[in-house]
C-alpha cells in the first residue's frame, strides 16, 4: 500500500505537491506491473484520498525557516486557512482505514476515498487520448 492523494491522479494539482503525489501513483503502477511480470503474489494498490481530518493543513509549522518559507506571510495564513476549511469537511481517519482494508480485500489497484474528483480524474483521461491540454481541476 503506497499512500499518494487524489492530486495523483489528475492533471495540473497544487505545483510541487501534485508531482510528488503523480510520481508515488507512477511508483505504484510500475511496481505492480514488475511484481506481474515475476508472478509474485504481493498485491499492490495505491491509496488516493481526498480530504482527511489531519492537521495537514498546519504541516508548514515543521519547515525550517531556512528552507526559505516565511510562515508569518499572507499566502501562508491564507493556504493554512484553505487546508483547515478542506480538512474539516473531510472523512475521520478512521474512515479513511475502512476504506483502506475494503479495498484491499477486494485486490483494488487504486483506492480512492471520495467521488467529488471523479470528474476531473475521467477528464484527465479523455484529454491524454484526444490530445487536448489539460483543463483546471478547480472549477
């Protein structure tokens, strides 16, 4: 089980972070196909939640003021805000593991906790096929 998140999976998502979370859901896939190709019995599947009750959203409180993120500036407050509002409208961890042992027993590749991104992840798809760029994930 590798845990990325819903930006993972879709185009376009929260700069940096959205890379990352692109590069553990690719991790995954290729991961799965190597395990394939050995006839390993290890199962594979790449968790993508969307908004959990953490603290997330307070996360930058640990980031060495030398790494040159100025945590008393507006933008910061501001994104501290927004992840605090997506925060408490998200799931309790302890739904996030349901979901999680669910899908694990029912061998699911990937594991997503919400539907209000399926749009944006089926959209994804459509645009890679007919070779469109990619539209905003934020209405």
């Amino acid at each position: 089980m590798n845990t990325a998140s819903i930006f993972g999976v879709f185009a376009g998502a929260l700069g940096p972070y959205g890379i990352s979370q692109h590069a553990v859901v690719a991790l995954s896939e290729t991961l799965y196909f190597q395990l394939r190709a050995l006839g390993a019995r290890v199962v594979v599947s790449v968790l993508c939640p969307g908004a959990v009750r953490t603290n997330f959203g307070t996360s930058a409180r640990n980031r060495p003021a030398s790494a040159g993120l100025l945590r008393s500036s507006d933008a910061a407050r501001g994104n501290e805000v927004r992840f605090q509002r997506l925060s408490a409208a998200g799931l309790e961890p302890a739904q996030v593991a349901e979901i999680v042992v669910a899908g694990i027993r029912e061998s699911r590749f990937y594991i997503l906790t919400s539907s209000n991104r399926n749009e944006a992840v089926r959209r994804r798809g459509e645009e890679i096929v007919a070779g469109t760029p990619p539209a905003s994930p934020f209405p």
